[in-house]
C-alpha cells in the first residue's frame, strides 16, 4: 500500500456527532455490525491528555464535546494513516503512540486512537480523533471545559483553544509528521524507510532535478483511486467468492475495475524499467530533461555561464595533472626496476625457507606416528577408566538403593503386628473401688443401710457416676487405641508400596544383580477367628507368597480345611496366664 494521511473535521452544524465518531472507530454499540457482518478488525486503541473530569475513558470526552461545545464550534479533527503493512501489531501500536504524542503532547490536546486490522489482509490503517481544546492544570468541571477561554482568570473560564489546527499548512505538517514516524518505525524493524509524504509528482520531479532517472521512472505509474472501507468491503466479498462482480454497485465495479488495471499497468512498467540501462533511460527522458535545463536555466540565468567555467576549469586541472604524472614517470620507473630487485632477493629467501619447511615436516610426521599411538593408547585407558567409573557408580547407587531398601523394612518389621486392649483406666480402678468400698460398708452396717443411711461416698449414685466416668475413659482409651493401629496400618501400607516400587525399580534397572526376596511372615491383628476375616487374611497372604495353614487364638487353634472351605476346630484350652500371639500360623 502506498503512503496515505487524510484530515477531516467534524463540526456541528455539518451534522456530525463526536460520540458516534469514536462508537465508530471503537466497533461500539450500533457500530459492532456492518454491511458485511460482524466488525471485528479493532485491533488496538488508546488516548491521551484527557482532562481530569473524564477519567480514563475517551467516551465520556466526546460525549460531553457533543453536549457542551459551541454551536459553531469544531468538534473533532481527524487523521486516518494507513499503517506499513511490514509492521507487527505493536510496532504499528507504538508508531501510532510516538506520532499522536509528537503531534499533540506539546499543547496537551486531548486525543484517541484506533487501529483497525484483519487477519491476513495489508490495509491495516489508524484512525485518531484530536481536540482543539488544551487541558491545563485548572479544575473544570466538563461543562465549564467548553466554555470560552476567560485570558485574566483562567479558571474560571474554559479551556483554551489551540489555533495551530487551523492553517491548512497543518495537513502537510501532520502528513510530514506521520512519514517520519512510519519510517522510524521501518526502520527500527529492520526495513527500508519507504513513506514519502509529498505527491508522486513533487517525488518525481525531484529525482528528475537530482539526475535519478530510474527513481523517477519508478514514479511514472497511474494513480490508483482510494477504495475506502465500503468498497473495499466489496472487494473483498468479490475476491472470496461470496459475491459476483456483476451484483456490486456500478460505482464499485468502476473504482475496482480501474484500480485493477492501474495496478497492473504500473506493475508492468515497473518490470520494464528494472530491465532498461540508463541510456534507454536518457533517451527516454531526453525530452523532459532538456525542458528542465530550460526550466533551471531560466529560475538561474546565471548557471549556464557557471557550468561554463566549471568545464574550463576542469580541462586546466586535468592538464596539470597530466604534466604531474608525465615529470613522476621516470621516478617510478627507478624504483619499480629497485623494486624488481627486492621481489627477486625475496624469492630466493623464501626457496630456501620452503625447505626448510620440507624438512621440519618430515621430522614432525615422525613424531606425530608417535604421538598417535601414544593417543591412541591413552584414549583406550581412559576409555576403561571411564567404564570403570561407570561400573563403580551403578554399584553404589545399587548399594544406595539396598541400603535404602533394608531401612525401609527395618522400619516396616519395627511396627507393632498387634492389637491389645488398652490397659485399665484410673477411671476404672477408681469405679472398682468405690464399688468394693459400699460392699464393704454395706456388709459392716446392714441396719442402716436397711434404713437407707448410705452415705454419699459410697452411695449408688456416687457408684454410677464414676462408672459412667470409667466407661468414657475406656471408651475414649479404646478409640486412642484404634486411632494409632489405624495410622501403624497407614505406615504399613505406605511401606509395603515403597518396598514394592523399590523391588520394581532394582529389577528393571540391574536385572543382573535382582534376587527375589524371601517372604515376609504375615501378622494379622485380629480380636476372633471369624470365617470371613480368616478368608480375607487367607487371600491377603496368598497373594504376598505365604502359605496359611491354621489360625491361634486365645482359646482356640483352628486349622483351614481347603475342601470344605472352613475352619476346623482343633482343641479349645483355658487361656494361658502370660500374653500368646494371636493371629495366623504359616505352613
């Protein structure tokens, strides 16, 4: 796409509305849908110098610009820059940044910005919205903002109105700005700066004075006419398919069809002036050139006597010159013969550094046969020393892994395998008391405990509450108890996983080196040897490698009858005084 930076202003009595303007640049409200559908080419926005009574919001300013400003005031001015399509989004979100603040930061004019941009298309392009009002320092409320300036009491008027908007030297100034900007922007990316805010004709005209016939030859291209957003809408239902030329309106058929040709023509052009030499390009131009040199010869009538000069002088200079070399000529001819002489002493000498050379390179390919083998057998040593250390670092961490391994199962056959009643409580010895203490006092006073004399120490409600006491403490004892055989089963559990992933591991990394290990006897704690639980223990154990084959009680020895699928009772005895080991019998 080539340069482009349009000005407009809005102003009321033309209709147009400031709001709308930036609901428009924005994809806001009744602007969020178009004839082509969904607008969603908002890509980036912002603003800047807003007043204190707007905030952060632009909509508030233009809305209160709609509302309060003069009836013949200007609401808005307008830039709309197409942005280099070489550009990612950020860099042409920062150019856009440094020329809005370049334009506007000295008189602190309030301003927003948007840049619109589809995905995969080259007319990415911003549009900015600039205010003639200067925010200050003063606090204004927005409807005192748009008041006429009051020179002696600033604050108490309105804002002032900046007059450098006005000129129309503006529009050059404001095109002028956006070029320097864009090829910053180039530039900084890496890329050719190509924006030029002057017209093709200034441009050429230029390269024409400076004697660049191709640049110009480059310009002479037909102009193509702006598509604008609607059209260029068409364009691109065309170009898809969703639409037939011949269905657009007569006028887009005519701005795309003209700007087809244009195009192509000035491609082709293109092509042929990069195949031209420059004399084809004089001969081309003859014709504008000698108008030129008229054109300068009458703006300078002085030149052609000034070009006349500068020839004779240039025909002494070269003849001066020319003397200079011929009176220089034997001087170099003496010491190009001295210089002869040298070059020859000087091969002579490198001769016999040849071979010398020779002869160095013939002893050090002697001792580089050496020093070859001797490489040779040192990379071989190293070769084994590294195996070595290979060797000896698996066998450590092998031991690391074992030693680990053993501390886990020390950990794991240091749990308690059993389940015991908790010892008796206090409160229970105390409850055993008091209850053997009223036998005691009822047996020695009969008659009074027959006239209901009890006293309170003894009596049945002392007896009963200290029971139920007794049966807190066991009860709480007792789920103390289960609470640690559940969190020794937790750790049991967690270790028998540990232990398993860790056999896992060593035999699959040192397959060589893995032996199965022995079975661990399997401890079950358990109060009775009921069917049930003795199956699940049964299948617990057969799948750890053990062989049940009976089952001791406190009472009973029971052993497992695999055809019946039962337990069999084998004798039943008083239990024995000191503590037995209850739980299954291996095989």
């Amino acid at each position: 796409m080539s340069y482009r930076a349009s000005a407009s202003k809005g102003a009321r009595p033309s209709g147009q509305s400031a709001a709308a303007k930036h609901r428009y640049h924005h994809r806001d409200g009744l602007y969020a849908e178009g004839r082509d559908g969904p607008r969603d080419d908002l890509a980036a926005s912002g603003f800047g110098n807003l007043p204190t009574w707007a905030g952060d919001d632009p909509a508030v300013f233009w809305l209160a610009t709609d509302s309060y400003e003069r009836a013949n005031g200007t609401l808005f001015r307008e830039l709309q820059l197409n942005l280099p399509y070489e550009l990612t989004l950020q860099q042409q979100e920062h150019a856009v940044k440094q020329y809005a603040s370049l334009m506007f930061d000295a008189e602190r004019l309030p301003y927003s910005w948007a840049i619109h941009r589809e995905p995969g298309e080259r007319n990415a392009h911003a549009h900015v919205m600039v205010s003639e009002t200067m925010t200050d320092d003063h606090e204004r409320t927005a409807e005192q903002h748009f008041r006429r300036f009051n020179p002696r009491r600033p604050g108490a008027g309105g804002a002032r109105k900046t007059r450098s908007l006005k000129p129309k030297s503006w529009l050059m100034d404001a095109r002028a700005g956006w070029a320097v900007a864009a090829n910053a922007a180039l530039v900084a990316a890496g890329h050719e700066p190509r924006f030029d805010h002057r017209s093709k004709e200034v441009q050429r005209e230029e390269a024409l004075r400076q004697g660049n016939l191709r640049g110009a030859a480059m310009l002479d291209t037909p102009t193509q006419q702006h598509e604008g957003p609607r059209i260029a809408g068409m364009r691109r239902r065309w170009e898809s398919g969703e639409a037939d030329f011949a269905d657009l309106p007569q006028y887009a058929q005519d701005v795309i069809a003209n700007n087809n040709l244009a195009r192509e023509l000035g491609q082709q052009w293109q092509a042929a002036v990069e195949l031209m030499s420059d004399a084809e390009l004089a001969e081309h131009y003859a014709d504008e050139l000698a108008e030129l040199q008229e054109q300068l010869a009458q703006e300078n009538p002085g030149a052609h006597v000034a070009a006349w000069q500068a020839e004779q002088q240039r025909q002494r200079d070269q003849a001066e010159l020319s003397e200079l070399v011929a009176s220089e000529s034997d001087q170099q001819a003496a010491e190009l013969a001295h210089l002869g002489a040298v070059q020859t002493a000087h091969a002579e000498a490198l001769a016999e550094a040849v071979e010398r050379d020779a002869e160095l390179a013939s002893l050090v390919a002697g001792e580089s046969d050496q020093q070859t083998v001797e490489l040779s057998r040192l990379a071989a040593v190293q070769a084994a020393h590294a195996e070595a250390l290979a060797e000896l670092a698996d066998r450590q961490a092998l031991e690391r892994h074992d030693a680990r391994v053993e501390q886990a199962q020390a950990r794991l056959a240091a749990l308690p395998m059993f389940n015991f009643d908790p010892d008796p409580t206090p409160e229970e010895g105390r409850a055993d008391r008091l209850e053997q203490a009223r036998a005691g006092w009822l047996e020695a006073h009969p008659v009074r405990a027959w006239l209901g004399l009890v006293p309170a120490a003894v009596s049945q409600d002392t007896i009963d509450r200290a029971r139920r006491e007794a049966d807190r403490a066991r009860a709480a004892a007792v789920a103390a108890a289960d609470a640690r055989q559940r969190q020794v089963d937790q750790l049991r559990a967690q270790l028998t996983a540990w232990l398993d992933r860790a056999e896992r591991q060593r035999r699959e990394r040192w397959p060589g080196e893995y032996q199965q290990p022995a079975p661990e006897p399997l401890q079950v704690a358990l109060e009775q040897p009921s069917t049930a639980v003795l199956r699940d223990s049964l299948q617990e154990a057969v799948e750890h490698g053990h062989t049940l084959g009976g089952w001791d009680g406190d009472t009973v020895t029971c052993l497992y009858d695999e055809s019946a699928d039962d337990w069999e009772l084998l004798q039943e005895s008083e239990p024995e005084p000191e503590h037995r080991p209850r739980g299954p019998r291996m095989r």
